[in-house]
C-alpha cells in the first residue's frame, strides 16, 4: 500500500483531476438553480424546465444505456427489466386519481411524496456507490465500522431541516402541494432526534477520517466526497424555496451521474461487454459530446411525449408533465438500486486493483 503524508494513492476512479472535476467540486452547480432564480429572477417553473432539459433529462435517460439497451443486462436481469414496466402504470394510476387515497388528498399528492422521498434516497444512493467504489479500489478492505460511518452520515445528512420542515408543515414542493408525515411523527422530538443522529455521526466521522490519516489509510476521493456531501445536504433544505433548492442538488447529482455514466461505458467498451452498436458509438474517450447530445435528444424525445400525451388523451398539462416524467424517473430510480450494487462495473476488483497499485 502507498501512501504520501497519511494519503492513499492510486485510488481515484479515473484520476485525481477528473474525478474532483467532475464527481466531487462540480458540487458548486448547486449555485445554478438558485442563480436562476434569485438573482436573475427567473420563475421557478422555468428553472424547473431548464435544469430538466439541460441534466436532469439527460442524466435520466442515461441509466438506459447500461440497462434497457444492454443485452446483458436484460439477461442476467430479466425480472428487473420487465417489472420495471409496471411503474408507469401506477405513477398514471396516481397522477389521475383526484379523491383521498391512503389518508392522503389526492392521488397526486401522494405520487409526489413517494418520488420526493425516493428521490432523496437515489440521489444518496448514488454518493454511497460512488464511495464504495473508491473502497473497492483501496489494496484492502474497509473496516465494517468505517463504511458504517460512511453511509450514516451521507443518509443522515439531507434530514435535519428537511424534518424540521415536515414537521412544522412549512415542507412544501410548490404552494399547493404539502408532504405529509403520519400524525405520530409531528413532534418536535422527531426533528431533534434526527438532527441529534447527524450530530453524532458527523463527529464520530470526523475522528475517523483523522484516524485514517494517522495510520496512512486516507482514502481522498471517498473522504472528500462523502465530506462534500455531507455540506451541500444538510444546508439544500435551509433555502426558503425547496423545489428551488432541490433542483440544486438535483443538478449536482444529474451532473455527476453523466460523468459516472459515461465513465462507467467507457470501460465496459474497453472490456468489451458493450452489446448495442450504439451504446458502443458514444462511449469511451473523446466520446463525451456524443453522449451528451443523445442523452439530450433522448430528453427532447420525452418533452415530445408529454405534448403527445397531453393532446391525444386530453390530460392537463401538469398531469401529462408528472405521468411522462416521472415514469421514466422512477424507473431509473428502481434500476439503480441494483446498477448501485454493482461496484466492479466502475472499480474493477479489489484483487486487480490491489495488483496494479502494488506494482508502482
């Protein structure tokens, strides 16, 4: 094992440079939504809409690279990739019921706090995968109270005030739209408990990361992603305008999922596991427009949809908007809860890792 003054070496996932770039500080495109929306004054609807067209759209389509249009994945996959095709039925079942369902008022209402919650735990998810990964590609295993560590804090994180919020009912994703929480849950001790667990992991990690200094076991990329993290949660749902400042961290996280993407097809070419021609075509080095712009006509082919939608069936806008959106949304979501088990996709094996980091 290498180390320099306490640091691991021969870690980072593609390269030092790229991977601060493009997986840890991008995390400063947070600013941009709220850049849009209070300083150029732009409405929040329109931020919605740009953030949507430029990454968040992209970035969704993506996943579709490594799953849908992978003939491995189909086949070591098949219940994954067909069930998935149940989840548009229930987000229309949902956006079209408009009386009480389960205690909530509206089908709705109930569609948006199941993808708000669901979100919220992809987006986490997603830093969690990110971060096994730089461990798999430690030369040995991580401590099973390190990881612990780890993932408690990156999921504890985004719930101080998003609580705090829900449970003083001032957790509102548009002026209409309230999540609910059970009526058992809406007391102060719920906010305080959850804020008292975050406290404890924050200063149990910090020891942590000071201990794997001391012993020469730092890892940077997973130390600085998960403290980055950890930053930009907990502050996002201070912002007064949430589905502003979503769209912040929504922007980070589409962001850094193109480039994990796009990364993780270009070794898949390199190995030769790419089975679509297409894939194929705009993946690996010098590729990256390629990829941008199909996943970006991929987008433009969705907004198609919501118009098609919207005329053909006579469903309002906002209806048509949430059943095209979110469908594909959730079925990306419930992919990756099996692609973000995955870790050798972007790490290769410990084994190898270990190997090649040895032999420098």
């Amino acid at each position: 094992m290498q180390t320099r003054s306490g640091v691991l070496e021969g870690v980072w996932l593609h390269s030092r440079g790229w991977d601060l770039t493009f997986l840890t500080f991008s995390a400063v495109l947070a600013f941009f939504p709220l850049t849009l929306y209070y300083v150029l004054r732009i409405p929040d609807t329109y931020v919605n809409y740009i953030v949507a067209l430029v990454v968040g759209g992209p970035h969704l389509y993506s996943t579709f690279s490594i799953t849908f249009f992978d003939r491995g994945f189909r086949t070591r996959h098949p219940f994954f990739t067909w069930s998935s095709f149940l989840l548009p039925a229930g987000v229309t079942t949902l956006a079209l019921w408009r009386s009480p369902i389960f205690g909530v008022r509206d089908g709705m209402t109930l569609l948006l706090t199941v993808f708000f919650f669901w979100a919220s735990l992809h987006v986490l998810h997603q830093i969690a995968y990110l971060v096994e990964c730089y461990r798999e590609k430690q030369p040995v295993p991580v401590r099973p109270w390190e990881r612990l560590l780890d993932h408690g804090l990156i999921f504890s994180s985004l719930y101080p005030m998003a609580t705090y919020k829900l449970v003083k009912g001032m957790f509102r994703v548009d002026a209409n739209t309230p999540i609910p929480i059970p009526p058992m849950f809406r007391v102060d001790a719920t906010w305080i408990a959850v804020s008292g667990i975050f406290g404890a992991l924050l200063v149990l990690w910090l020891a942590k990361t000071v201990l794997e200094y001391r012993q020469g076991r730092l890892n940077p990329g997973a130390t600085l992603l998960v403290g980055t993290t950890a930053l930009v949660a907990f502050w996002i749902p201070w912002i007064p305008k949430l589905d502003v400042s979503f769209q912040g961290f929504n922007t980070w996280h589409s962001f850094q999922y193109l480039a994990m993407i796009w990364l993780i097809n270009g070794l898949r070419k390199e190995r030769g596991e790419i089975s679509n021609r297409v894939v194929a075509g705009f993946s690996g080095e010098g590729r990256a427009p390629a990829f941008y712009l199909s996943m970006l006509a991929c987008t433009l082919a969705a907004v198609g949809g919501i118009f098609a939608v919207n005329r053909v069936f006579g469903i309002d806008s906002t209806r048509s908007y949430y059943i095209v959106v979110l469908s594909s949304l959730l079925i990306h979501y419930y992919q990756d809860h099996l692609n973000f088990f995955q870790f050798g996709a972007l790490a290769g094996s410990r084994r190898r890792v270990a190997e090649a980091v040895g032999a420098r």
